[in-house]
C-alpha cells in the first residue's frame, strides 16, 4: 500500500500506539513515560505536516477497513478535516509540555497520559473520518478516554463531575446514533461529499431528513454544548487544568462543532440545508447559546468556571457561521474553530499556572498576579483580549467575518447578538485583567507562594501559554498571509458553494 492510502490511519495510531505502551509503565519510570509522550506528539507533528503538503498537492489521503457487508471504516482527509487535524496536534504537543510540568509527582500518571494520548487519537479520528459511521465510532471512543480525565483525582467532586459528563455524552451519543442509522436506512451508505449528498432523494423523503438533521444536532450538540444541553461542561472543570484545556480547545467541544460543521456541508449541503429550512433554526439556537452562556460567564467567581461558560457561548460562533447561509460565514466560524482553540487554551493554561503556582481558584483572589507572574498575565491578557474581539488579535478575524456574513446573508439581527456578546465578553474578561494588572496584592499573600529562581514558575508551566498565546496573536496579525488558516478557510468555502 502506498503513503496516501496508510497516512490517516498512521496520524491516528501515532498517538495512540505511546498511549497503549504507557499505561503499562510504572509511575516511577518518568523518563520513559516523557519520552513516548513527546515522541508520538512530535512524529504526529510530522505526519501532519506531510499530509498538508499532500492536500496542497492535490493528493487523496484516504484508508479504508471493511467491518462488515456495506459498513466500512474509512479515513480520508480533506481540507475541512486538516484544520481540526492540524489544531489537535499542534496543541496535543504544547498541552503535552504541560501537563508533564503540572503532574509532576501526581499519582496515577501513567493511567492519565494513557488516556490523554488515546483522547486525542479518537480527536484525529473524528476529523479524519471519511463517512457518518467512521465519525460516530471516533465519537463514542472520544467520550470514553475523556471521562477517566475529569475523574482522575478521584475526589468526590471530580467522581461526580465525570458521572455528569458521562452521562450527557452518553445519551447524545445514543442520539447520534440513532440519527446515523436512521439516515443510512433512509439513503444508504453516508460519506462526507463536498456539498452533501442528500439532494437528490426524492422529495418525499425531506420530511424526515428534517427529522434526522433535528436528531444529529441534539446528538453533536452535547458536546458542542448549545443550550439546554451544555449542563456536563461546568460540572467537568474539576478535572486537572490540562483536561481543561483538552476539552475546551482540543477535543471535545470542538468533536461537537466539527460534527456539525460536517453534517451541515458535506451531509445534507449547505444549499440543501437552507432550501429545507434548517439553518435558520440552527442560527437562532446557535444566538441563543451565545447570549446565554456569556451571560453566566458574567456570574460565576470562579476563574475555570468562568472560562468555562465562555467556551459555552464563544464555540458556538462555529455553528452560527455554519448557519448563516453565505462564504463569508462560513469563513468566520471555521477560522475560530482554530482561532477560539488557540485562545481558550491560552486561558486555561494561565489559570492552571495561577491555581499551581500560587493557589489561586478565584477572580476574586486575582488581585496583583500581574506583579508575581508577569508573563503568565500577559499571555492570559492576550487571550482574553482575543476573546473579546479587540484587534489584532485573532478573535477579531473570527468576529469580523461572523459580522459581514451576516450582513451579506440577509440575517442582520445576527450582528446585535454578536455586539451583545463582545460586550458581555468585555464584562466579563476586564475585570479579571483589571484586578491582575492594576490592583494590589494581598498582604496576606504567603510568602512561601512566591517562586523562586529566574522564572515565575516551572519553564514547563509558563512556555506552552507564551507559545499559544503567541500564535494567537501572529494570526491576527498575519491572517492575510497566504496559505495560512484564512486562505484555507476561504478555500473551503469557495469548494462548499461550487464558487
């Protein structure tokens, strides 16, 4: 067989094969343990990159496994697929840095990098997956290797956060499930094809086809935690600020709005959607969840809670896009598919430096952090600003496009709930900026808090937010370079909309 035909099941198996190997390690062989992490993460890295030179080259990437009579697992990549490819395995390298740092001389770490590392091959898996079956396998396997991470502590918070999640994600995998089935009974085998496949089946059929897409985007809904069924997600913030991170940036909510992102081009078709009536209903609970989870942001003390409700409202921006019928839309909610990745695991990182550093949990507790952790602030602050919206940072391409795409789809009150949320944004991310740059620290701060040496914490700790945070800030800056996740972006939508 030929590279083409073994590359996307080699991209999967790179971080799953270490991930297998080191759960049989003992907690005391750190070195070994290390070296399979940052090994897969590299040779994923590399096979990744080989993949985008492929897909530029215009080669087809794609294996294939029978299961059984007319039921094939396949994996095949394409320029929507690369962008969630390339964040997984990107950030699974900068998040492997870290959670190396942050578990240093935790219990149970060969079971927690065993698992890390399968959650991000079922993550691969998921974006590389050729047809509706290959996706909801990936899915299932993405929600069994995430529940041990958010109960690894094993404290009754951490037990009962991980039953919640399970829970949830069980039941929109069923939901999924079911919607998968229906469908291929309704129209056969279902592969993921530029501009859908579903056109052309007779009209008496759209009714349920209206049906199944309600039933689809209940089942990726959970994980993409559009309201009412984003409950598990607060809940699930007892998990290790690694986790965390992995979640919101990496794999599970972006498992969601990637499935949809799917089911709405290159299911039914982004023109076919539109003709049943779908994407408007899809846009107005896309606001809905914006508004809302924005607005509980705004609520909470603590600072990962309040991160949190943020991913609530800000990865729906990927559906909104998704629903407003138009290039310029769908340019917008896929680049903060990558764009919101970046920022939000920047977030995570510099909470996870505070509560590690200097126990801090609370916006309230916040109080001077700047001063201690400068560099630790600075990638938070670009993080937040990007989140708001403020140039140049890259949430403002993401905003930019989600506005003019409305205004050329004809949907113009999609730019109040994007006005509404950017300044709720604004309430809820100045104060925690306020508070760590302009105000003074405690003078009950323990003096043994303080780190010491050159750095403000471990190098481990504080390179992978100056890293990402970075990035964030370099696509903003540099959105209109060519071949960067812009122009691949626009490339997208141009082949979705046969421009």
């Amino acid at each position: 067989m030929t590279l083409t035909a073994w590359l996307p099941a080699l991209i999967v198996l790179s971080s799953a094969i270490p991930g297998l190997v080191i759960f049989f390690l003992k907690e005391e062989q750190v070195a070994a343990r290390t070296l399979l992490n940052m090994a897969g993460a590299t040779v994923k890295l590399l096979l990744v990159g080989l993949l985008i030179l492929g897909i530029q080259d215009h080669q087809v990437f794609e294996s294939r496994l029978a299961l059984a009579p007319g039921l094939e697992l396949v994996l095949h990549a394409d320029a929507l697929s690369v962008l969630l490819v390339a964040l997984s395995s990107g950030l699974w390298f900068v998040t492997t840095i870290y959670a190396i740092g942050y578990l240093e001389g935790s219990p149970y770490r060969s079971r927690f990098f065993g698992f890390f590392s399968l959650c991000v091959s079922a993550t691969v898996g998921i974006a590389l997956a050729g047809n509706l079956i290959t996706f909801v396998i990936f899915y299932e396997i993405l929600t069994l290797t995430t529940y041990p991470l958010v109960a690894h502590r094993g404290t009754p918070q951490a037990t009962r956060g991980a039953h919640i999640y399970l829970a949830y994600t069980m039941i929109g995998g069923v939901l999924l499930l079911a919607g998968a089935v229906w469908l291929q009974v309704l129209a056969g085998p279902v592969d993921f094809i530029e501009r859908g496949m579903l056109a052309a089946l007779p009209a008496e059929r759209f009714g349920q086809l209206q049906a199944i897409f309600f039933l689809l985007i209940a089942g990726l809904g959970v994980k993409a935690a559009l309201v009412p069924l984003h409950g598990w997600l607060p809940q699930a913030m007892v998990a290790p600020a690694p986790v965390s991170a992995l979640l919101h940036a990496v794999a599970v909510v972006k498992a969601g709005a990637f499935g949809i992102v799917r089911i709405v081009y290159d299911v039914y078709g982004v023109e076919f959607a539109q003709a049943l009536g779908l994407l408007t209903i899809l846009a107005v609970l896309a606001s809905i969840t914006i508004v809302y989870g924005s607005v509980l942001a705004l609520l909470q003390d603590g600072i990962k809670k309040r991160l949190a409700y943020s991913t609530v409202s800000q990865v729906s921006y990927i559906a909104l896009g998704a629903a407003l019928f138009g290039p310029l839309g769908t340019i917008g909610g896929l680049v903060h598919l990558v764009h919101q990745g970046l920022m939000k695991i920047t977030l995570f990182f510099g909470a996870g430096n505070y509560a590690e550093t200097l126990g801090i949990h609370k916006v309230a507790d916040l109080d001077g952090v700047g001063r201690r952790m400068p560099w630790t602030t600075l990638a938070f602050t670009i993080g937040a600003l990007g989140m708001i919206g403020i140039p140049p940072v890259a949430g403002f391409i993401s905003k930019w496009y989600l506005g003019i795409g409305a205004l050329s789809a004809g949907m113009d009150w999609a730019i109040l709930i994007l006005a509404v949320s950017s300044l709720l944004n604004a309430a809820y991310f100045l104060p925690l900026l306020y508070r760590a740059w302009f105000r003074d620290p405690p003078a009950a701060w323990p003096k043994e808090s303080i780190p010491r040496g050159a750095l403000e914490t471990r190098a481990s700790l504080l390179v992978p937010p100056l890293i990402t945070a970075a990035l964030a800030l370099a696509l903003g800056l540099f959105a209109a370079a060519p071949f960067g996740v812009l122009e691949w972006c626009r490339l997208i939508a141009a082949r979705e909309y046969g421009l």
